[in-house]
C-alpha cells in the first residue's frame, strides 16, 4: 500500500507517501499562499525521489479544511484530478483531525484519559475553527473526536472549554495567536508546555500531509473509503464572499 498526501489548508504545501506503518519521504514548503506553482512541482519531485509514478499508488489522500479557502480548492482540484487521471480512490480528512493526530507519536504517550487535545486553526476575521478530541490508552491511546469541527470567536471556544472542564492541550495557529485569552482556562496548556515535547519533525500547529497519510491508509486498510464526500469543508462562507456582502 502507497498512499500519496496532500495538504494545502494552510500557509505551506506539504504532500508526503506512505502507509499504515511508515511515512516513505515528505516534503513541505512555505508557500506564502503561492500553493498553485508549488503543488505539483513538490508531488513531481516526491515521487521522482523515491522512484515510483502516480499509477503505482493505492489511494490519494488529500485535506478538506477548514482552513484557507483558496488553498483548500488548490489541493482537492489536483487531488481530483490526479485521481482521474490514475484511476485512484480518494480519501478526504478534514484539517483539525489531521492537526490533533500529529502529535499522537511523540506526546499522547505522556497525556492521560481524563486530558483532551483541542486543535485550534485560526479563521481570520476574530474567528477560530476547533474540535476536541479524546484520549483513550484504552485503545492504544488513540484519539476520539468528541466535538466535531466548529468556527466562532475566541470566547466561544473559551466558553466550550469552560463547559467541558477538563484537562487539555491546545495546539494549532489558532491556539498560538490566541495565547494571551486561553490562559483564563483552568489546567490548559499550549502544546510542548506540560507534554515536554519541543523538537518535531514539522510545525506541530500545522496540519500536515504525513499525518494525512498515516489516518488516510488506516481507512484504506479497514476498507472505510467508499462514498468519502470529497468537497472544500468551509464551516462559514468564503472571505470574497462575506467581503462582498459587507459592501
């Protein structure tokens, strides 16, 4: 099993191969929202690097946000296309998920049943988009989602992680940007802050495609793919076309 990822929700394009097991090589790149010229350009040199073509993969994988809009239809398109073009079933994830299971190697270990693992995306506009995710050892300290993706202010998440009241460890662009206001949340904490974990392989707070990759071929293995939607997820209209209605 070959699995290609892409992941272009956020300011970098990353795309990686793999499986269930491993990751075989990875790439990413900060954009600077350039995900048009750099995408193909990095699965071309990815697949070159480890010596295969697009029609010896099993499936393609590919982020559905939320997330950055443009960069969310850059990734699905090419994913679409590339799917056409080599006959490949398409597996789609959203981003949060993709972001709350990065860490899942190198810090659930350290977390305990009754923590959770929130991870937060800016939005923009005073927004952020969250879900909350559960860990059970129970099931080889795995990650249930327990809130699924949702997009409002900071105080809406505060307010959610007030309700909730349990432990738990923030993590993303969002929870960074928003620091100062989460303190005012009982036994939380910034991801690194109470794990200990500092030194990743990539940006912890961004969704990445060799995490894509590695929950894409568990659902390629249990035969979970079948009927997978594969749309933008938006959570709330796009900027043009608030910004047009707001004229």
């Amino acid at each position: 099993m070959k699995i290609l990822g892409i992941d272009t929700s956020s300011e970098q394009v990353s795309v990686a191969v793999g499986d269930d097991v491993s990751i075989s090589a990875s790439f990413q790149l900060a954009s600077d929202r350039r995900h048009v010229e750099s995408l193909i350009p990095a699965i071309e040199l990815l697949l070159r690097n480890i010596g295969i073509s697009i029609h010896e993969l099993s499936a393609i994988a590919v982020d559905l946000g939320p997330g950055l809009f443009t960069g969310m239809r850059v990734g699905i398109t090419t994913a679409l296309t590339l799917s056409d073009i080599a006959e490949l079933p398409l597996i789609g994830l959203d981003s949060l998920q993709v972001l709350a299971h990065g860490i899942e190697r190198v810090a659930l270990q350290e977390l305990d049943d009754a923590e959770i693992v929130v991870p937060i995306l800016d939005a923009r506009r005073n927004q952020v988009y969250w879900s909350m995710h559960r860990i059970d050892h129970a099931l080889g300290g795995l990650l249930e989602e327990i809130r699924e993706p949702r997009v409002g202010e900071i105080e809406e998440l505060i307010e959610d992680l007030l309700d909730r009241s349990q432990r738990s460890v923030v993590l993303g662009t969002g929870a960074v940007k928003y620091a100062e206001s989460l303190v005012e949340v009982p036994d939380l904490a910034l991801l690194g802050e109470r794990t200990g974990v500092q030194n990743f392989a990539f940006n912890p707070h961004l969704p990445h495609a060799s995490t894509l990759v590695s929950l894409a071929a568990k659902k390629y293995a249990a035969g979970r793919i079948q009927g997978d939607p594969i749309a933008p997820i938006y959570l709330r209209a796009p900027d043009a076309e608030i910004q047009w209605l707001t004229r």
